[in-house]
C-alpha cells in the first residue's frame, strides 16, 4: 500500500558484528526530509556473516518504520552502505542460496510499501552504524565493567540488555567502571564502584548500568574516566567529578572521594566544552580556549610550571596565549592542539612520548616541532581523529607513545622500543 502522503521519510540502516561472528548488532535511524531525527532503534541480531547482518538490519528498518506511528505519514527511503545487499534485493536472481528466503522477504515489502532502496557511500551512516554497536560489550570482567550482569569475561561483543530501547550517546572506560550518556542526557555507571566512581551513592560494584539519579535535573552532555574517578559535563557546560580524589583529581578543593557527581563550582562561570581523565589527573577545555589542569602532578602532567599535586583547577598557559581546540590526557602525560594547530605535550617523557627528541618531562606545555605549524617543520596537523559526535578533532595519547597522522594521511609515530625508544615523531 503505498502511502498518501507527497512528503518522505528517511530510515538509515546498518548492521555490525564481531571478529568471529559469533554476534552481531543492528541499528537504523529515521529522519524526515529536513534532516530531523525522529527515532531510532537498535538490538542484537545473533551470530553470522556480516552481510548476514546488513540484510537483517534492512528487514528490521522496515518492519520497525511501518509498525511505527510514521508508517502511514510519508513514503520511506531506506538507505544502506551495503552494496550487495541492495543489489540482492533489487535482483534475487543474483543472490546465494542461503540468503535468497530472507532477500525475498525484505523483497516483497519493499514492492508492496513502495520503498525506494538507496545506496550511500562507507562512513555516511556513521550513526545507524554506532546504534547497531550500541550496548555491545567485551574484555575483561572481573568487577562487571562490561554490564552484562556477571563478572565472566566476554571474548565476543554482547549486547548489554539493560539498554534495550536506551540510544547511548557517548560511553566511556576506566580501569575497572565504565559509564555512558544517554541521547536523552541520563547518566549512568556500573563495574567496579569502591572509590563512589559510579556516582551512584555508594561503594558497591554493579554488574548491570544504574543510572545517576543525583544530578539535579541537570542533562549530560559527555562523560570521561580517570582511572578511579569520573568527569560528566552537563548540557549547560556544567562540570561535574566523582569518584576517588586521594591526589585531588576531583576538582573540589579538598582530597575527599565524592560519592555522586559534584559540581566543580572553581569552573562553575565556565562553559566547559571537552573533558579528558588520566590515571591520576584531570583536563578541562572550555569554550572560550581556555585550558585547566589538576590532580596527581608527580611527572607535571597539570601542565603549570610545578610538580605539586593540584585539588582546584589551574590554567594552563600556553606561548602568546594560544588558544587550545582539543585535549587529551595519557596515563601519565597529556597533549593539546592550539587554535594555530600547534602540538603541544607535557609531563611524563622518560619513554620519548613527548615527542620533543629527548628523554625528560616537562611541567609545562612544550611544543612538538615536527608536528606544529609554528615547529622547526612547519606541519600543520589537523587532528588524529574526526569525532563523529561533535565533528571536531581530538589527539588520543596513551603512556608510551602519541600517533597522529600528518596533512597526506601519514601516521607519525613516537612510539616505545626497549633499547631504542623514538623520542620524536616520525613517518611511517
């Protein structure tokens, strides 16, 4: 039956699976003809080849889209990255034998609704494929950091049942608590809970997510972890920590673990726009530039010029009062890229992670020459990474090295190497 009305309904789809196939998710998202999203959804679809899971989460857009209340308010345009997939659909003549039932099925509701197939190119439908990823979770599980309601580890991907239903912002990963933002601003926490790093009151682990129900009516907008602590940002630009403060990491002034998320109020007339958690010390970006460090400081990883533990938040001050765009904190030393795409890094540099040719730390913010428009090299680096969420940059450091790709898409590497460590970048 095709529908009445001249308007159309977009619905994007995607399926996604794990290494060994032995699970897989799917996810779709629908928009109207001005790009507005009205819904979404996103579930485990089982074990299976990916194109398997492309022509499930196909049959799952369509089937979910007209037993919704928008089947009867538009004509539908449902897209995949799959090429196969559509042209199987298009033409089953062409298709394997073990898919050929399914591909027939999503044929016929495709000619009854009248649906129009559309191919989009890899990467175009980023968020139907971070749905189909959504509550998928693996590794290790000792304290129940993968939500799954035991402590076995999981080798596989497996969908966490507790967001059945929930669209997941952003999440993220400490030692041993993971925490996530929902699309509607919820937060939650679950896994290991001893410092109060899940915000959720007390010091017990939790083996399935437990939303944050201490934070004021406030919405969240992002959420980060230290190693035992925990950093949210709300939808107003409000900072929040939680979570254990023996090195001040929190924020708050005082060395005192918080067991729900309190307000940083030294920041509290700042818009904070980016939040990064090291192992022991806490970033802060906020929208006006400005760039505010504090916490554990042994190697100058607050980046201030000592090597003193900070519990309120610092400037950091960079040369000609640049700017910063982006943070990112390793395990014991951090990074920042101006407004003038220069690379900046600073603390622990004994493995050469630094990037400036020697073996030192630093206390303060250091320019890396061969990545820096302003350096010995004139490089201008754009970012590591484009996250799909904010589309802006980000530089993803770790303990023992810092890869970030240069103008042509090479990646330049300070990296670690028992008896040789690279101590500035180079191209490989």
């Amino acid at each position: 039956m095709v529908s009445s009305s001249p308007g159309f309904l977009k619905v994007n789809v995607d399926g996604a699976t794990s290494s060994n196939w032995k699970s897989s998710g799917i996810g779709g998202i629908l928009r109207n003809a001005k790009s507005k999203k009205l819904g979404n959804f996103s579930k485990a679809s089982g074990p299976g080849l990916p194109i398997l899971a492309e022509l499930k989460a196909i049959r799952e857009g369509l089937d979910w889209f007209f037993d919704s209340n928008w089947g009867d308010k538009g004509r539908l345009i449902l897209e995949s990255d799959s090429a196969d997939a559509l042209s199987w659909i298009k033409n089953p003549g062409v298709c394997p034998v073990m898919f050929l039932q399914l591909v027939q099925d999503i044929g016929k509701k495709v000619l009854d609704r009248n649906v129009i197939l559309r191919h989009i190119k890899r990467g175009g439908n980023w968020e139907a494929d971070s749905l189909a990823k959504q509550g998928i979770g693996w590794g290790r599980n000792q304290n129940g950091q993968l939500g799954l309601g035991t402590t076995e580890d999981s080798l596989v991907p497996q969908k966490i049942q507790a967001f059945q239903g929930i669209s997941i912002k952003m999440v993220a990963a400490g030692a041993e608590h993971t925490a996530a933002v929902s699309e509607d601003g919820a937060l939650y926490g679950w896994g290991w809970g001893r410092y109060g790093n899940l915000g959720l009151g007390d010091r017990t682990d939790r083996l399935v997510p437990e939303k944050v129900s201490t934070l004021g009516g406030e919405k969240m907008n992002m959420v980060a972890c230290g190693w035992r602590h925990t950093i949210s940002v709300s939808d107003t630009g409000g900072l929040y920590t939680y979570g254990w403060s023996k090195y001040g990491q929190l924020g708050h002034g005082d060395f005192e673990d918080h067991l729900v998320p309190h307000k940083v109020e030294a920041l509290a007339n700042s818009f904070i726009k980016q939040i990064s958690g090291g192992w022991r010390h806490t970033m802060a970006l906020t929208s006006g530039g400005k760039l505010y460090g504090w916490g554990w400081n042994k190697f100058g990883q607050v980046g201030v010029g000592d090597n003193t533990d900070h519990c309120s938040p610092v400037q950091v001050k960079f040369p000609h009062e640049q700017k910063v765009i982006q943070v990112s904190c390793g395990w014991r030393h951090t990074l920042a890229i101006t407004e003038e795409r220069n690379v900046f890094s600073w603390g622990r540099g004994t493995n050469g992670q630094l990037g400036h040719g020697e073996s030192m730390d630093r206390n303060l913010p250091k320019i890396v020459e061969a990545l820096s428009c302003d350096g010995s090299s004139g490089q201008q680096i754009e970012s590591s990474k484009l996250d799909p969420l904010s589309g802006k940059s980000w530089v993803s450091p770790t303990e023992r090295y810092a890869i970030v790709p240069d103008e042509s898409g090479q990646t330049v590497h300070s990296e670690r190497g028992y008896g040789g460590d690279v101590s500035v970048p180079r191209l490989t």
